[in-house]
C-alpha cells in the first residue's frame, strides 16, 4: 500500500475518532472503504448516464416500436 497524506479540519477529524468503528478498524481502513463506496457509486452513475444516453427521451416508447405487432406474430410456430 502507499501512504498518502489528507488534511481533516480538528472537528472533523474529532469526530471521526469518536466512532467506534473507526476505534476499531482505524483510521486508514475506513477511510479506504469510504473511498471505495464513493467509486463504486460514481461508476453506477456513469453507466446510469450511459443508459440515459441510449435509451434516452429522443427515442421511441417501446409501444410505438411494437405497433401492428400481434400475439400470433410473436407465438412460437409448430414444426
């Protein structure tokens, strides 16, 4: 692992040390998991955005694409 340096106001960092888990774990572990749930919540936000792109409002509703479909159209036919 590689050390790096963060600065934390007194309050703050106060009133991380008064949580118990971070008594527990420490400093360094939490702060490792904090930053990991924040990676992992920006990359479900990209691929929402992508999605969003895609599929945005500029493209059809799916009835629309469907329209003059039938059930029999979509049944599987015997062989």
């Amino acid at each position: 692992m590689k050390a790096v340096q963060i600065n934390f106001s007194e309050d703050l960092l106060a009133r991380l040390d008064a949580d118990e888990i971070v008594r527990e774990l420490g400093r360094s572990e939490v702060v490792r998991r904090m930053v990991e749930g924040y990676l992992r919540r920006r990359e479900s936000q990209r691929i929402d955005e992508s999605l969003i792109r895609g599929y945005g409002p500029e493209f059809p509703p799916i009835e629309e694409e469907l329209e003059g479909w039938t059930e029999a159209a979509a049944a599987w036919r015997e062989p």
